[in-house]
C-alpha cells in the first residue's frame, strides 16, 4: 500500500462550506470535478453530529462530536453518505473521513450514558487534558470500554465501505487504542489507510511537561499509521515566512533532513503547506513567484500530495470552521494548470520507486531536494525561497549538485549545472537529459 500512497493525490473537504448547499447529495455532484482534477483519495472533514454545549460560532466546529454513530443532519442522510461512498468507488476514488476520538462534544452521547469514559481533572469535573477547547471535553483510554467502544466505531465505518481515517490529534490518543485499532483492521479491513494528525514538537513538549500522554512520531508509525502531518518540522518554515529571518529556513532544512534519517526507512509524510487549520499560501505572501515555489517543494518529496480544497483554485483565506464560509472554486487557469502539473508529476509511478528525498542543508533563502530511486538514479528539486518584493531569483551552490545538462519537467528545457551551482526563479523539477525519455 505504501508504494501506492507514494504517487497518491489526497483531496481534503469541508461539505458545509465546499458547495452553496453543504450537503452530501451536493458534492456527490461535484466528483467529476474532484476525479478530473486527479483525486485518488476524497478525505472529509468531520461527518457526524455537531454538540450544542459551549458551541463555537451558530453552526458548531465538526471537531466537537455529540454521537459517532449519527450523521451531521446538515449534511444530509446516512443513505446520503452512503450514496457518496458508492459514487466515489464508482468514480476510481476512495474515501477518508475525519475521526475525532480525543475528545467528544460537551453533551455527548458518551458523556451521557458513561461518564466514567470521560476524562476528570483532580476535583473529579470533566476537562481538557491540554488545550483550551471550550466546547469539548476529553476522554479517558484508560478505560478499556472506551477502547473497544471506539475500535466498533471504526468498523463499523469500515463495513459502510470507508476506505481510511484521518485521526485528530492522534498523537494524544493512547497506544493502548491503535494496538486495539490495527488488531481488527488487520484481522476484517487490511487495506485501510490510516493518517494520523501528528502534533508539532512544541506542543508534544507541553503535553509531556503536564504529566499526559503524548505519543511520538515513530510510535504512531509503530502501530499502523500509513501516513503522518509533516507538522515535526513546519514551524520552522512558518518562522521562516513570517519574519522573513533565513535562520528559521536553515533550521528547516536540516530537520527536513532528520525526518528521513530518524524516521523507518518506509515512513510516509503527507506533503502540502494548506490545511483546514492552517494558512493558505497566500496568506503567507502576495508574491508570486514565492508561492509557486511553496506550493511545488512538498509535491517534489516523497509521500502523497495533499490538497485542501481551494489550493486549485488559489483560494485567499482560510474557511471558517464555524461558520457557512462558501469556498470560492472560480478559477485562475494559469495556476489551476500549474498545480495539474503538480498532480501529473505526483501520480507518475516513478514516485513509487522514490526511497528518500534528500535535503541540501547548504544556506541560502533556497531549498534543494535530491530524490533517489531505486535503480540509483536521482533527480533534483530546486525552489527559490526568496522573500523578496523583486524575487528575481536565488543561486543554489551545492558540491551535492552534480554538473551536467538536465531538463526541466515544467518548461522541458535544459538546464546546465555549472561549478555546483544553478540559478532558481520558478520551481525546477531537473532529470538528467539522458534519463527524462524514460521518466
């Protein structure tokens, strides 16, 4: 399964916002789009029924679940999310959906009928653990109930003909769970894809600084995760963008480079900067140049491209989670080709043979990448992470970059790597020129 993940196209949805009626029944009839634009997997925000306790904003976040069992009635039926899954498997694709399993809603069906399943703080009330979710409280994987209750959630999502889950905040759940979750899932549904929602450092830190669990990145590929966040090192690449201080890229790259080095030599990391929570790449710059560049280095590494619904169209601002945001899918057709050309790249088999993607740590406001497969070939990933309102390009000096002629996936033209050293403005996919007929 992994080497198919490897040249994979995730599409990630919020339905209340991706259509003017935010229901099922409506993006069912947008799955030609979705499959056109190259979809392999359809990955949904939260489905299930939103808590009114402590609501945020008048419709409620999808991360606050009253009852796993029951569908958001905003989105429609269970017959109609049903229909969804069938017309996906139709189309070629197969479906995610978002799981919320750290905490449920502040009146949910859980908390009612088995308050001992809740987490308590020390004066015995319900509480968070960590965070200041105000419209959620947490649960307690010491129980062993709890467990197995949550193990049949998932298979019974699993017997609906789900293909994967994408775990909230997986690396507060306990290890206990997943052990749980990948003994039925290898036993009935082997071939479910599992992404984790991997915490950054920071908060991993804190969690373990207040005495909770907080599971790391190998552990959560230990028990069955296909597919973690690339959070283990973005922070330093958002430091980088907002300050616009070269020392937060330099410390970038070289994390970039221990994320294959102390990681399973198999490990997966979903690749793309736009997420539900987190900023578009235009809210990061007005800079064209720059943002072609930010969206085209992930797609170059090893692991699935990850598309938060919009990035195609260029989408400006970030959904609101909690309110009827209308997501804007007009689009730019100079970049929506762009990013196709992303996609076409990504689904090309030879990412299946991908074994690393290297990072060049030399410094420069630049990123460089060497992708190495298994017949012993490489290609380069060359992108001019320049800061600047002129942005007229950046140099990239690396012993690591072997002179010679190369061709460009984008423009298909050569390009000549002098003294180690090539000049970058638009993002560079570079194969030798001997090789490119065979790629």
């Amino acid at each position: 399964m992994k080497n198919e993940l490897k040249s994979s196209i995730i599409y990630q949805v919020f339905t209340r916002n991706y259509t003017i009626e935010g229901t099922f029944n409506a993006l069912t009839s947008k799955l030609d789009y979705i499959k056109d634009l190259g979809t392999d997997i359809l990955y949904l925000l939260p489905i299930n029924e939103i808590g009114k306790v402590g609501r945020k904003g008048s419709l409620g976040s999808p991360y606050s679940i009253k009852d796993y069992y029951k569908i958001n009635p905003e989105y429609g039926t269970l017959e109609d999310f049903k229909d969804l899954i069938s017309k996906t498997h139709e189309k070629g694709m197969k479906l995610m959906i978002d799981i919320v399993f750290n905490h449920t809603s502040r009146d949910s069906l859980i908390m009612n009928e088995h308050p001992e399943w809740m987490y308590h703080d020390k004066d015995g009330n319900f509480a968070n653990k960590a965070g200041d979710w105000s419209d959620v409280y947490d649960l307690d994987y010491n129980n062993q109930d709890l467990i197995a209750y949550l193990v049949g959630v998932i298979e019974y999502y699993c017997s609906l003909g789900v293909d994967g889950f994408r775990f909230d905040v997986a690396s507060l759940i306990y290890k206990s769970f997943f052990e749980k979750l990948k003994e039925m899932l290898d036993q009935k549904y082997p071939k479910t894809i599992l992404l984790a929602e991997s915490v950054d450092s920071n908060f991993i830190n804190y969690v373990r600084s207040i005495n909770f669990n907080a599971l790391s990145d190998a552990e959560l590929y230990e028990v069955g995760f296909d597919l973690l966040y690339p959070y283990n090192n973005m922070e330093e690449l958002r430091k980088y963008l907002g300050t616009k201080e070269s020392r937060y890229l330099d410390m970038y790259k070289v994390l970039l480079n221990y994320e294959e080095a102390y990681n399973p030599a198999t490990n997966l990391r979903i690749r793309g900067l736009e997420n539900h929570d987190q900023k578009r790449l235009i809210e990061y710059t007005k800079n064209k140049i720059l943002i072609k560049n930010l969206a085209a280095f992930p797609v170059f590494m090893k692991g699935p491209m990850f598309i938060y619904n919009g990035l195609e169209s260029k989408a400006d601002h970030h959904l609101d989670l909690f309110e009827k945001d209308l997501l804007d899918l007009s689009l730019d057709i100079e970049w929506y080709n762009f990013i196709k050309k992303l996609i076409e790249f990504k689904k090309d088999k030879l990412n299946q043979d991908l074994l690393i993607s290297e990072v060049l740590t030399s410094k420069g406001r630049n990123l460089g990448i060497i992708n190495h497969y298994k017949d012993g070939s490489t290609s380069y990933g060359l992108f001019n992470l320049s800061t600047s309102l002129s942005n007229n390009g950046v140099i990239i000096k690396d012993d690591k970059l072997v002179d010679g002629a190369y061709v460009d996936y984008f423009t298909n033209k050569i390009v000549l790597i002098k003294n180690h050293s090539v000049k970058v403005k638009e993002p560079m996919y570079l194969f030798k020129a001997t090789d490119i007929e065979t790629k």
